[in-house]
C-alpha cells in the first residue's frame, strides 16, 4: 500500500518541559516554575508546555495511520535532542521527510533515516499502525512477527511514577498494587531528598507505613526513586560519605528492596560509566539504574556491565523498533530493563509502548502520559487487557495463532 499524504497536526504533551538545571540550583515551588526565567538555552521559563506533532500518513485507502513526535520533559541535556519545537520539526518535517514518502510505498516498521529522534519516534507509531492496518492485525502482532517472537499471553509489570506530589500520588499508586514505586523526582533538592539526603530517609519510614496500610505484610513492591543527579550534588567531593549515606539508605528500606536511578549525573557518558562503576563497586545491595547518557544502543551497551537496569526512555531512543531492540540487548547481558519514556507522551504513543512491551517483555513498563496517576494507569493497563483479550479471543478461534 503507497502513502497517498503526509499530514500533521501540532499541540500539547501531558506534561511540561522544566530546567532541572534551573530547579536544583535554587528551591522554587511548582506555581512559581512557569514565570521564572530560565536559565536553558532553548526555554523562556523554568516550566513551559510540552509541545507535540502529530504526523499522519494517509493511505491509499483513505485511511491516515498517526504517530505523535515527542520528546522528553528534560530535554536537550545528557546527549539527548534539543527540545521539540512543533513548528520548527512542522518546516522540518514538510520539507525534508513529506518527499521520502508520499507516492511510495509504506516503508518497513524498522525503517530509518537522518531525523531528528522525536521524528524517527512520531514516524516509527505511524508505520506500525499503519501496516497493522494493511495486514487487519493487532500492532504487537506485526512486530513478534518481525522477531519472531511468540505472542504475549501475560502482562508486562508495571513502574509508577508520582512527581512532586509523593504523598497523594503514592496513595494512588499503592490503591493500584504497584510493583515499583514512587520514582520521585530529585528537582527541588532542598525539599527532596534534603540537603543532606535527610528527607529522603524520613520518607521511606512514610513510605513502609503506607505500603503495610494498603497491602499488609505480603504486599512487597520494589522502592524505585528517580533522583535526578542529586546525591552528586549533595555529596560531590567524599566518596566515603556518599557510601555511608547509601548504606543508611538500604538499611531505611528494608525489608523493601531498593533501586536508584539516576543517583549521579555525570558530564559525558564516559564518566557516566566511570560513576555506576564506583557504585557497584560499593557492595551496598542497592539496585543501580541507569538513565542519562543511555540514549542509543551503542550507549546502552556501555552500560550494561555496571548497572543493574537500564531506563529505556522510548522517545530518546528514536524508532519503536530501536526501543524493542534496547530491550532485548539488556536481555542478552541479563540486566533489567524498564522501557519509559516521559510524562510529556500522549495516549498514542504510550498505548503503542505497551505493544513494544508486550511484544519485547521488559522487566517493566512505565505508567504514562502525565503525572496524575490513575490516568496513565488506565490508559496503560487497559490497552494492555484490550490486546490480551483480543489475542485470546483469536486463539479460540485459532487454536494454534498463540504458538
């Protein structure tokens, strides 16, 4: 089937862009984020709307298969692509990819070219749906055909993460039997994890409560804290201290394990690798979890002898298929992944991330678009009951499509 057109639309992620550069260099509260100057080159102010692009190729039938150009709240930093500008990626997109397409035929699923990641990312959801709509199937089903993957029969964990707002939007995750949690953010340091990593500690005795209120004993989700660099900034010159404060953070956890993302944030990847190197080198049984500087496979794989998960974030990583491939890299060298992406995604995007999910099987996928909780919860976790039922309805039907 040919691409008749190419059209687009722009407008807004679920979420904002912030300069966490801005934010962790002086405590501001979130109402006062969207008038403060910022001091990122590509933003006005600290906190400004997500922007997004929706392409859509029109095809011969008349059918116009979407895929949203999307990128990351904390855009243009650790290597990533500068900050999607609708507009800008409009001209870009009109002049440079509407050529390539229209009048040929629908390009493979793994199709790839000199664009921009958010491009490759928005293009990438158009051409699957599209050939799953050529082919009357389901998306996972065009790529564990692709693999050669045998089609899900379980649900892929979920991750959830609450933002700023650790106590009420815990409260929700925890009312859903979450499996890791609270992710959390390092942004305001003053206020979280403390100056001295003091707040941090005192939440995790909240946490515990909470987590033994809503499930009891036999209730044991994974603590996953997102701290955005924070521990380097709190301890940047004493080794010693940081590993003492870590072996104090263990201990607070228990009997949960424990996983921390993004403790340190590095220049380069290099010293990236070099950081995750010292701290598993601690022995402090905490789970070390890499996201900055992991933006390409070639990245990914700098990585996956010195951490223990690896936070595939789907937009920086371009192409659908180059997000199923991260995965199943982390896979061959037994690392966890937890295929991600930002709160700043919409319902398109993330409904076909739980299509890669299903069809890859990462050790977990993040609940998304937005910071409200129950949304992202119900717009991931029904998609993927709608594909499952949908799978097993055709197995009825067709006693060996599951095998």
């Amino acid at each position: 089937m040919k691409v008749k057109d190419l059209i687009s639309a722009p407008g807004f992620g679920s979420y904002f862009y912030e300069d966490i550069q801005a934010l962790q260099s002086a405590s501001l509260p979130p109402s006062r984020r969207y008038r403060t100057p910022a001091k990122h080159a590509e933003m006005q102010f600290v906190r400004e709307p997500a922007e997004v692009l929706s392409l859509g190729l029109v095809l011969e039938d008349g059918f116009v298969a979407w895929g949203d150009c999307v990128g990351v709240s904390y855009g243009g930093k650790s290597g990533r692509d500068p900050l999607l500008r609708a507009e800008k990626i409009g001209h870009w997109v009109n002049d440079e990819l509407k050529p390539l397409l229209v009048g040929h035929e629908v390009p493979p699923i793994n199709y790839k070219g000199n664009f921009p990641k958010a491009v490759a990312y928005g293009l990438s959801q158009a051409l699957l749906r599209a050939h799953a709509h050529a082919q009357a199937k389901l998306p996972v089903s065009i790529l564990c055909a692709h693999w050669n993957l045998p089609l899900p029969t379980e649900a892929v964990l979920l991750h959830g993460s609450c933002g700023e707002d650790r106590n009420a939007n815990v409260d929700k995750l925890l009312s859903f039997g979450i499996g890791s949690l609270p992710a959390s953010q390092g942004d305001d340091i003053a206020c979280f994890p403390g100056t001295r990593g003091e707040n941090l500690i005192a939440y995790l005795g909240w946490l515990k409560e909470r987590v033994r209120y809503f499930g009891g004993e036999t209730y044991k989700p994974t603590f996953h804290f997102d701290l955005h660099g924070a521990l380097g900034k709190i301890f940047p010159d004493s080794q010693s201290a940081l590993e003492d404060y870590l072996g104090n953070l263990y201990q607070a956890a228990l009997p949960y394990r424990l996983r921390l993302e993004s403790p340190i944030i590095e220049v380069s990847r290099t010293e990236q690798v070099l950081a995750y190197e010292r701290l598993k080198k601690t022995g402090i049984p905490i789970e070390w979890v890499v996201d900055e500087w992991a933006n390409t496979l070639d990245d990914i794989r700098a990585f996956v002898g010195c951490a223990d998960m690896i936070h595939i974030k789907m937009p920086d990583m371009g192409s659908l298929t180059e997000s199923m491939e991260a995965v199943r890299l982390c896979q061959s060298h037994n690392v966890q992944s937890l295929l991600g992406g930002s709160c700043i995604e919409t319902v398109g995007s993330s409904e076909l991330s739980v299509h890669v999910a299903l069809a890859s099987r990462p050790d977990l996928l993040l609940i998304k678009p937005g910071m409200g909780i129950s949304e992202g919860f119900s717009i991931i976790s029904l998609e993927m009951q709608r594909v499952l039922a949908n799978l097993r309805n055709s197995a009825s039907r067709q006693p060996n499509a599951l095998r």
